[in-house]
C-alpha cells in the first residue's frame, strides 16, 4: 500500500517484504563498503610516513613496554610515561635519520 519496493537482494521473494528500518540500514552498510574501497586505494598512493619511521616508532613502544624508553635530552630524563611520548620520540629518532615524517605542527 505505501511501501517501497524490495531490494534487489530480495527480488527473488516478492511475497517477502523487509521493514523500511531493515531497507535503510543495507542501504547504509552498502555505503560503507564503497567508501571504504575509496579510502585503501588513496592509502596506498602516497604514505605520510614511511615505513622506516613505523618501525622507529615500533621499537620505541617495544621499550617503553619493556621500561627501558628514557625521555628528554640524550635519554638522561625520566621513564616515558605514556604512549603518546613514545610516538613522538619515535617519530624524532625517524626524522634524525631521515625517514619521511610529516613537520612538526608546533
């Protein structure tokens, strides 16, 4: 009387009809899955970070973990405290040695 019709999934069983909820919720998943196609293909065109400076960052969580990360100047300051820290010493010891690693946003 008022409905839409089914989706094309459910073609073959015209006598079935799914709620308007149901239909709104596919169409919505559908969606998901094209823009998550987009999204890979733009990743793998061009990387932020090179993957020299991922297993800089790596190592540094490793011993942060391992409660050997030192934080400050030349490592003479305190145990890293937080994750956080331990990507931005990461991503600093990359940068020292050249690695592609977007600027700073100071």
């Amino acid at each position: 009387m008022g409905t839409a019709p089914p989706s094309k999934e459910l073609a073959k069983f015209p006598s079935i009809d799914i709620g308007n909820r149901k239909r709104k919720l596919m169409a919505k998943t559908a969606k998901k899955a094209k823009t998550a196609k987009k999204k890979t293909t733009k990743k793998a065109a061009k990387r932020k970070y090179s993957e020299s400076a991922g297993s800089e960052v790596k190592k540094e969580m490793h011993r942060a973990k391992k409660g050997t990360a030192k934080s400050g100047p030349g490592g003479k300051g305190g145990k890293v405290k937080s994750k956080k820290q331990a990507i931005a010493i990461g991503l600093s010891k990359a940068r020292k040695k050249g690695a592609k690693v977007p600027k700073k946003k100071s």
